[in-house]
C-alpha cells in the first residue's frame, strides 16, 4: 500500500488497514479500522525497528491479552483485557 493513501469509509472515517511511519521512515504502527474505530490486532514498534507492544482492539477498546517488549525484542510484560 502507498505509504500516503489511507483508506476510508464513505463518511470519510479511517476504514481498513493502516500503517504509520517514523521521519525516518520506519514502521510505527499498523492495523485496522472499522468506520473510525480501532478494531482488530495493532502492534507499534521502536525507531530501531523491533515491536515495542501488540494487542487486540475491539469496537476501540483495549481486549484480550497485550505483550509490551524492551527496545532489545525481550519480552517485559503482559497484560490481559476484558
């Protein structure tokens, strides 16, 4: 997907697959949308390019289990939503 097209739903709400970059042009985060909402896995990542943390949304809210990690890819901790 081109980094500049981000798609929407006919009222103009982000709607689908996204990705943010850093100025560097690193991946910052990715995931999905549902008219607005996050929904769906997202996972953010350190400028150095390891995954910083990763969970799952539902209807915009935080759901199920979440990994937070080190900017050295270790794991640091977890956490579960309901």
């Amino acid at each position: 997907m081109n980094k500049n097209m981000k798609p929407r739903n006919e009222e103009g709400r982000p709607h689908g697959y996204w990705e943010y970059y850093f100025p560097n042009g690193n991946l910052f985060s990715k995931g999905y949308y549902i008219n607005g909402k996050i929904d769906g896995q997202w996972e953010n990542y350190y400028t150095n390019g390891k995954l910083w943390y990763k969970g799952y949304y539902t209807n915009g809210q935080a759901h199920g289990l979440w990994e937070w990690y080190h900017s050295n890819g270790k794991l640091e901790f977890k956490k579960y939503y309901i």
